[in-house]
C-alpha cells in the first residue's frame, strides 16, 4: 500500500495507517477463508490450495481450525485436510477414511491393490488387516499406519481412475482367489459390481483392456480374462 498523506504526518504516523489498513485487510482474507472451510459439507476432502485467498493467510486459518477439536477440521497430510462433524454432532468421534486419503494423495493412477481389491469387488471374504494401495511410481508417506502402497509401473495406468485401477488389481490375483470365475462376471451382470466401489466413478471396457495390454506378468490367459469382463461390463451398461 503506497502512503499518500500530507506533510504533516510524520513517519510513524504513516506505518500505523499501513498496519491498520493490512491488518483489516488480513482480518476480512481470515474470514472469507474460514467461512469457506466452516462452510464445507461434512465428509468433504479438500487440499490447502483449494482455500480461496493468499496462501499467507489460508496456512493461518487451516493451522488454527485443525487444533480445534471443535471445528472438524483434521490435518490428515501434508496439504490435505479433511472437513468432519463439528463437535456435538452425533459423527463427531467419526475419524477419516485413511483408504480414501491414500488414494488422493497416491495421484493419477492409483487404486485398490491386492487382497484389497478383491474384496471390494467381493471376489474374496479374505479381509485384508491393512489398506492396500497402488501407486504408479514412488509412493508418498502412507497418512497412517493402517495404509501399505504397492508401486507399479504401468504408465497407461495414469489414464485410469480408482476404480478401473482397482478392477484391473483384482485381475492380476485371480489365482488368489476362493470365488469361482463365473461368480465373477455375474457379480458384473447383476449390477452389484460398480455399488461395491462407493466412489462411484465409471468402469471404461476399453480403457481396462488397454491398459492390461502392458500390465507386468499379464499371461495370454489374464488378458482373455480381462477380455471377458469388459465384455461382461458393456453388456452391462446396455442392459442398464
């Protein structure tokens, strides 16, 4: 802010205006940020960038709502925060979904990995003890103890959302599996398939084939089977 004042005014008397004008200025910054977070749907992810305002004054805001136990403000990450049930609420004592926190930060091509992917798809009653989540590339630092990140490799994979990932997971450990191959694809023909993956995101057939197509250790016999479910998965769709 330039002063622009008479004479008169000496020096000091000039900083005070600047530091009272910044300070309002900061104090108005402050709020509309607050009422941003405060106003946010509980259960909502958001990440520090997301605040509206400069980030000299969103880091403030986001520091001092996630001491308050009474905000539902949680710091799950480094810039990824999680807007809960203000206290009082009966989902107060609700903590986060650390799987879903893995998956925002794991980035483009991550998914359920493993025993994890199985079971979501109901492929397998084997419950793993642990989150399960693949990364493409280096993972970052798990948000909690209760999460383990598999590196993959598969670059195509970054086309992919979560649950195609995780489709695509769950092929690869077919030979793990107690469910018989046919009990499957009918858990794709009857619908219950995509409900099991509750973020709700579309399975694209021909973006799981193409993928597959340079997943590692993907047999002559894997990629017949990811044929059939892309098949099951369109027929699907036409029948919806």
């Amino acid at each position: 802010m330039k002063c622009n004042v008479s004479r008169r005014f000496q020096r000091s008397e000039c900083a005070f205006l600047q530091h009272w004008y910044s300070g309002r200025m900061s104090k108005s910054e402050s709020a509309e940020a607050k009422d941003w977070i405060v106003g946010l749907e509980p259960g909502t992810w958001f990440w520090s960038q997301d605040v509206p305002g400069r980030r000299g004054i969103a880091h403030p805001v986001l520091s001092r709502l996630s001491n308050d136990d009474a905000s539902g403000v949680q710091r799950v990450a480094k810039g990824l925060y999680w807007r809960g049930w203000p206290e009082g609420h009966d989902l107060a004592s609700m903590p986060p979904d650390y799987t879903i926190a893995a998956l925002l930060l794991a980035g483009s091509g991550a998914g359920l990995a493993d025993w994890d992917a199985l079971n979501r798809l109901r492929w397998s009653t084997q419950v793993p003890c642990k989150a399960m989540i693949s990364t493409l590339g280096p993972p970052p630092k798990p948000p909690h103890p209760t999460v383990i990140y598999k590196q993959r490799n598969n670059q195509r994979r970054a086309e992919l959302n979560w649950s195609e990932v995780t489709v695509l997971e769950a092929l690869g450990m077919l030979w793990m599996t107690e469910a018989l191959w046919h009990e499957c694809l009918e858990s794709i023909h009857n619908g219950r398939f995509t409900t099991y993956l509750r973020w709700g995101l579309p399975i694209r057939a021909n973006m799981l084939e193409w993928a597959a197509e340079t997943e590692e250790d993907m047999t002559v016999e894997s990629l017949h089977q990811v044929g059939e479910v892309a098949a099951a998965i369109n027929k699907a769709e036409e029948a919806a």
